[in-house]
C-alpha cells in the first residue's frame, strides 16, 4: 500500500511526480486517441518501495486495463518500459538483453543499498539529460547477432487480451458475449511461463520467458562456410524488381573489396564475389537472416564451384534412377498382338495391310455376273467411262478383304475414307 503524504516527510522529497508514463508500443496499445486516468503517488513501486504516480488506460477495444507497475527511475535504470518490463528497444527481457551484450549490472536489493544506488543513478541521469540509459547498459557496444535474431519489430497486441474468466472455467458464468474477461481454456499449470515473477523479470535472473527465447536462438539456423576455401561469392536471392548492382554494392563494400557482382534478373538472384575469403565469411555472418533492403528481405547463402555443382547434379541423376516404384499404382500394359500392330484405328478387325501378290499366291475365281466381271479383273473403268448400275436385287460386286484392285496401291486412311463406308464412293467421285 502507498504510504501516507504525512507520514514520512524526510522521504517525501524521493516520491515521484511524472506527467506521462514510459512505455512500449505494445502497453500503449493501437489506439491513437487514448485516454489515462492519473493517480499522483497512488502505489509502491514494485522494485524500490517508493510512492509514484500511477497511469491506468485500455489499449483497445477488447483489451483489458493496464497500469504503470514501477516507478520511472527503476524503469531508466534498466531502459524498459513501465508496465511489461520488456527492454523499449528490442521488445526482449532483460535476461536476454544482457546477455546477447554481455552486461553484468549487479544492482543491490537491500533497501539501504538500492536506495543509495537510485540516488547515484538520479545524478547519472541528471547529467546526461536522460537521452542515454544510465548504469552499464549506456556503455554497452553494438547490438549483437542474438539481439538482432530475436528482436521484436513489431507490436505484438495480443500480449493485452483480457484475463480468462474464472466463472466460465467452472462453467458458471452467465455473462456470455457482454463478459469482458476471455473465454478460453487456461494454460497447464505445470508450463513454466505460467510462473513469472515482476522481480526476476526486471532483475534479469531466472525468467522462463527469457530462456525460453535463448533455447529458440540455439536451435535457430546458421550459415556454415563450405570446406573449400576458394569459395569467396555469396548468393543473394529474393531481389525483385527495385534492387541492382548498385544497391548490392552500396551494402557490401563495408565488408571488403568486391571483384564482381553479377545480377540475374529473370531468377531474381545475385552472385557477390569478393577478394578475399574472410571478407565472404564476415558478409556472411552479417548479413545472414538480417539483410534487409528496400523493405525486401535478402536470402543470403555460400556459392558453390562449378566441380561441386557437376557433382550435385549427378546426385541428383542417381538418386532419380534408384527411386523405388510407388506401391499400389498399375503395372505396365502389355504389348498388343500381332495382328492388330497395324490396326491404328480399329477398322473391324481388319488383318494386317500387305501387298495383294505377297497375300494371295492365286488369285480367287471371279463371281457374281459375267457383266460384273471386268470391274474386278481389269481394273478401274477409264476417266470419263460410266459402269452400268447392278440389275435390280443384285449388289455391287467388291474385292474380298486384303486385296485391292489392279492399278491401286494401298494407302493409309482416316475411317471416313475407308472405301467400304457409305458415302466414301461419293466424296470420290466429286
């Protein structure tokens, strides 16, 4: 509980007074028209026991209220915000913080001590004008690889949805859609993001939260250089349409003298070949999962000689011959026999086309009438010669199968050219 204004008055000179709270995008939430209620000295800060004002709002609709949970001081300290305690700039723990930038900022838990280290960061902060973050975090060096991987770049608003309904768990809550508390099933109680404490949060030791970001930083890929090393050009994929040569170069001149850059528009791709070998592996390692230009995000690999590349492809060739048939598919077709190899397209089970002399060693004895026999003996009428018509009741006579009349020679034909179909006569004769 907050203290009295007259209880103390030798401490009330260390009681804070602020006109707005220290926040991440996230706490404030997506709503540009927010309104706060203000509490002057309204609770305890939860890390150093002293009164400060205290800001509640709604982040949004649907959203549960949040609250400033320690005081300002405490939140400079660390550079985090007010309400999650998550680092302002990279949206991480401190744990995780400090470790991708190897800080070791013992801050004492005593009140004796704590209180004198917070009038010592006071000064601090008061000489910088609070622009830089006081204590060993303002002496930090550059971000880290780790730092870089984890960090979040976007709000993450769903960190704000209201608590679960404790009368919907036991099936009593009669609320329905107007409860402002979620309906959901509760996390496993044995799940160790379902105990986290304020303290270990902002003192950076035993967060659940924060290992369970480091054991995703572990497992997270990494770009190995090849074992050749002659190997010094790197692969760039996903360009598109607005990124060349010039911006390629214009970012990977920092890491070494480049020999070439070769650009493949239709596959989107370049191939960046630098002098040396250990400028390649520090492009790498930079660039790798973090290279972003244009609002485009870079795919970054090795490249590969062209002895390795002629080794990949007969891989793959061998790996296609010794794949295994699929289970459950038909077998092959077997082969068609022999007299219908000829039969392309199915004429009545005609047999095979051959030469009427190779066929028929004697040629079979004319029938029908005498008048019908020089149409299948001689041949062809002569052009501009009519045949009488067949006598009422008779048919005209044709040729038995597999043998053409004299003066013809066997041609391939489509069904609606096969002489022995009506209308085929016609089509011929006009």
């Amino acid at each position: 509980m907050a203290t009295a204004k007259g209880a103390n008055t030798y401490n009330r000179q260390n009681w804070e007074d602020s006109e707005f709270p220290i926040l991440c995008q996230t706490c404030l939430g997506d709503n540009p028209y927010l309104r706060m209620m203000k509490e002057k000295y309204g609770k305890e800060c939860k890390i150093c026991a002293r009164p400060f004002t205290v800001f509640r709002w709604c982040p949004g609709a649907r959203m549960r209220f949040k609250k400033t949970e320690v005081c300002q001081t405490c939140s400079k300290i660390k550079n985090v915000c007010q309400t999650c305690l998550l680092d302002l700039e990279y949206g991480l723990p401190v744990q995780v913080r400090d470790a991708a930038l190897k800080i070791q900022d013992n801050m004492p838990k005593s009140d004796v001590n704590k209180e004198y280290y917070q009038q010592n960061m006071e000064k601090e902060m008061s000489i910088n004008e609070g622009v830089n973050p006081a204590g060993a975090l303002g002496k930090a060096m550059a971000p880290s690889d780790m730092l870089l991987k984890l960090a979040r770049t976007t709000p993450y608003y769903k960190r704000n949805r209201p608590h679960i309904c404790s009368f919907w768990v036991k099936g009593e809550c009669k609320r329905g859609e107007e409860c402002p508390y979620r309906h959901d099933k509760p996390t496993d109680p044995d799940d160790p993001l379902a105990d986290q404490n304020i303290k270990d949060r902002f003192y950076g030791m035993n967060d659940p939260v924060a290992d369970k970001l480091m054991n995703r930083y572990s497992s997270m890929p990494k770009l190995d250089p090849p074992e050749d090393r002659s190997i010094s050009t790197l692969y760039v994929g996903g360009l598109g349409e607005k990124i060349g040569e010039k911006e390629l170069k214009d970012y990977f001149y920092q890491f070494g003298e480049i020999r070439s850059i070769n650009v493949v528009s239709k596959q989107q791709c370049a191939f960046v070949q630098f002098t040396s070998r250990s400028s390649a592996e520090t492009a790498a390692e930079k660039s790798f999962n973090k290279l972003i230009l244009n609002g485009r995000r870079l795919n970054i690999k090795w490249g590969k000689s062209q002895g390795q590349q002629g080794q990949d492809k007969e891989e793959d060739k061998e790996d296609e011959k010794n794949l295994e048939p699929v289970p459950g598919l038909p077998g092959a077709l077997p082969q068609p026999p022999e007299e219908l190899s000829n039969n392309f397209f199915n004429l009545g089970g005609a047999p095979p086309m051959h030469h009427p002399m190779h066929h028929m060693r004697h040629p079979m004895p004319p029938r029908g009438p005498p008048h019908m026999m020089p149409m299948f003996i001689r041949g062809p009428p002569p052009p501009g010669v009519r045949l009488p018509p067949p006598p009422p009741g008779m048919m005209p006579l044709r040729p038995p199968p597999g043998v053409m009349p004299r003066g013809q020679v066997p041609q391939m034909h489509y069904p609606s050219q096969d002489p022995n179909r009506m209308g085929a006569s016609s089509q011929q004769n006009g």
